[in-house]
C-alpha cells in the first residue's frame, strides 16, 4: 500500500513540476522567451501577407492530462497573441 501512495504523490509531484516548467515559458522565469516568439509570430505573420500567402496557427495540445486541461492558460495565451496579429488560431 505504501508504495502506491508514494508513487501516486510522486506522479502529482512530477505532474505540478512539469506544468510549472511550460507555464515559467509564458508567465514565469523564462517569459521573455514568449516575448521573443509573440515578436516572431507577428514577423511570420506579415511575411505571409506580404507574400500572398495564408498564415495561420494550430495549438495541438501536450498529450498530458487532457481531461484537466492543464495548459489552458498557455492556450488561451497563444490564441490571443494570434488574434492580436489577425492570424486565424485553432486548437
């Protein structure tokens, strides 16, 4: 028995660190990186346009704990900084 219990709180443990490490990319400790490609989504963006082209982005999500939704705000994030752009976002 004990060693379920140890193994499920070692799961949520590995769970918390592994949602806290994306989150830190947008919201966190390493945000500057989001800054740097929200600059890059606008970049590819326009160079769509100015080529004729089409541009758009697909969110697929991190096959982890779909249920929970656990990314959502990193979602919610990227959709925004799409529409910002007028770039067609789906997740």
């Amino acid at each position: 028995m004990g060693h379920l219990v140890s193994g499920a709180f070692g799961r949520v443990a590995a769970n918390r660190a592994t949602e806290s490490w994306y989150d830190s990319y947008y919201f966190g400790e390493h945000r500057e990186r989001w800054a740097t490609a929200r600059r890059q989504l606008a970049e590819m963006k326009s160079a769509a346009t100015a080529a004729g082209a089409k541009f758009g982005v697909v969110i697929f999500p991190l096959l982890h704990r779909l249920a929970e939704k656990p990314f959502a705000r990193i979602h919610d994030a990227v959709s925004a900084a799409c529409a910002e752009v007028g770039a067609p976002c789906s997740t």
